[in-house]
C-alpha cells in the first residue's frame, strides 16, 4: 500500500522495492490512495505489479488498472476468450479506460499545484478545529500523509453520535469506505495502539481539488458544532 486509506500515512515504497529487488521478489504495490497525489516511479523502483482505482484521481466509478512489469505474468481468475494478454478475459470498459488515461494525463500536469492548496486547505481545517475541540487528536503521520487527509479522534465522544446529527449536511467518515459494512473498531487504528476511547472518537476526513475555503470553513462549522453538542449531551458538565 502506497498510501494508507484511513489516515493518509505515505509508506516508503522505493525502499520496499529496493528489498523487493535484492531478494528477486515480485512486488505488489496497491496505490489506489496515492496515484495523482504523489509521485509514483513504477520503474525506477522496482514495483512489480501497480493497482489504480480511477475514482481516487477524479476519473469515473467502477473503473481501475493493475499496471504489469514487463515479463511477468498473472494467472487469470477469468477466463474466456484471453483478453489482456490472457490475463483477464473479458470486454473492455473502452470509455472508463479512455477517461482512466486522460485523468492521468491531467494528473501528471496539475498534481503538484494542485497537492500544495489542498495540504494548505487541510491544515487550516485541522488548525480550525483544534483550537475549538480541546481534546482533539490527529491520527497518522503528520509529516508523511497524503494532502487531502485528515484523520482525527475527540476522546471519550461517540464517533456515530456525531455522524449522525451531520450526516445529510458533510460528508465524512468514521473509516474507510471498504470497511463500511464492518462494525468492528478500525484495525489501522488499534495497530496504531491507540487507545478505545481514541478509537471510537475517530473521524476520517477527505478534501480534494474540487473542495473550497467555504466548504472548508462549512466543515468546520458543522463538525466543531456537533462535536460540542455530543459533548454537552454526554457530559452536562463539560
């Protein structure tokens, strides 16, 4: 994984490539988190096989790529009538591909500019609420994260408590979308050795390049707000 899901931890994937190589290691790298937002040298590092979700770099739903090292092969799961080099049978998605491309043309030309005002809008937000949540944790590496993350916990408040006072006005979290049907606690989180009580005040957070200062600031509003009012609720004394 190039990039973490839930908090937005960049992992030194150049460095596991190059222990990938000295041991003659084929490398599988998911980087459906980090293409469009952070470099990626798919050569140059030594990945063997690169997994990409379009959506994640403003492309359509439904559409993704699994990007081959030249002279290796998969065994396929679908069979028929030996599509992509016999390794996925099956009829293309021609316009998904097209636009797959295209948002990765884009990508190459805007990342950078674009990657800078997002990190800018991020951190405004994570200033914002942490001087109005007294408490207020941030998750992850702040030094190592993807821009548009923001990963938070308010100890002690019922992440669901406050999803729900807000949930048809800002579109948040409590984890990642892939474990949405789990009722679980995070396991990013409790590998994080987090505490219980961080981990069930945990928020996930996503700003793209389409996001504005005033959504930004309507962000704030609303989540500071509600996180206040569930604290008010539970703790009459707070």
């Amino acid at each position: 994984m190039a990039a973490n899901n839930e908090i937005g931890n960049i992992y030194p994937i150049q460095a596991i490539g190059q222990i990938a190589q000295r041991y003659d290691t084929q490398f599988l790298c998911d980087a459906s988190q980090a293409v469009g937002k952070i470099p990626i040298q798919f050569e140059d590092w030594g990945i063997t096989y690169l997994a990409i979700s379009a959506h994640k770099l403003y492309a359509s739903k439904g559409v993704g790529a699994l990007v081959v090292r030249k002279g290796y092969h998969l065994e396929p799961l679908m069979f028929g009538g030996g599509h992509q080099q016999g390794m996925r049978s099956g009829t293309l998605n021609v316009p998904g591909s097209v636009g797959l491309g295209e948002a990765c043309r884009l990508r190459s030309l805007e990342m950078a500019a674009d990657e800078k005002a997002i990190a800018a809008k991020r951190n405004r937000l994570q200033a914002l609420l942490t001087e109005k949540i007294a408490n207020l944790v941030v998750n992850g590496d702040e030094l190592h994260r993807l821009a548009g993350n923001l990963h938070i916990s308010v100890p002690e408040i019922p992440n669901t408590a406050v999803i729900a006072r807000i949930r048809h006005r800002l579109a948040i979290s409590t984890g990642s979308a892939c474990s949405s049907g789990v009722e679980a606690p995070s396991h990013v989180l409790q590998a994080l050795g987090l505490d219980s009580n961080v981990v069930d005040g945990a928020f996930r957070i996503g700003l793209g390049k389409f996001t504005t200062d005033a959504e930004v600031d309507q962000a704030f509003e609303l989540l500071s707000n509600a996180i206040i009012q569930v604290q008010k609720a539970l703790y009459p004394v707070f």
